[in-house]
C-alpha cells in the first residue's frame, strides 16, 4: 500500500496557488512543491495541521492509502 498526496486536488477545489499556501503556513514553495508531488519521507503534524488549517479541510483530503496494484 502507498500514500498519495491529494494536495493539488485540494488547492484547485479552494483556487488557491501553491505559493499563497507556502506563505500562509511558513514553509518555501520548494518544500510545498516535494509534498504535493510525494516525494517527501514524512510530514511534520504541525504542518499538516497548518495546511490543513489555511484549506479548511481534514487530513484525510490530503493523503489517501492505495493498494499496491499487484
């Protein structure tokens, strides 16, 4: 199984740009960019209690389990 980040989703449903979020929740636009694209090992709580904060949102609209496909 794999996390995916649905980070993209949520910031086209809110018309929100990448950099707007990076500015609102204290993080570069490099780092926002690595979450959104997955290729981050972890994620602090406190910054996705941030996004989620900025998003309105619950942290199960950002991150979805997928089963493998085997």
């Amino acid at each position: 199984m794999q996390i995916v980040v649905r980070l993209d989703v949520m910031l086209a449903l809110r018309k929100m740009r990448s950099r707007e979020l990076a500015d609102r929740i204290g993080i570069t636009e490099q780092n926002l960019s690595l979450l959104k694209s997955g290729r981050v090992k972890g994620v602090r709580f406190e910054t996705l209690a941030r996004i989620c904060e900025v998003l309105e949102c619950q942290p199960g609209d950002l991150l979805e389990a997928v089963p493998d496909q085997s």
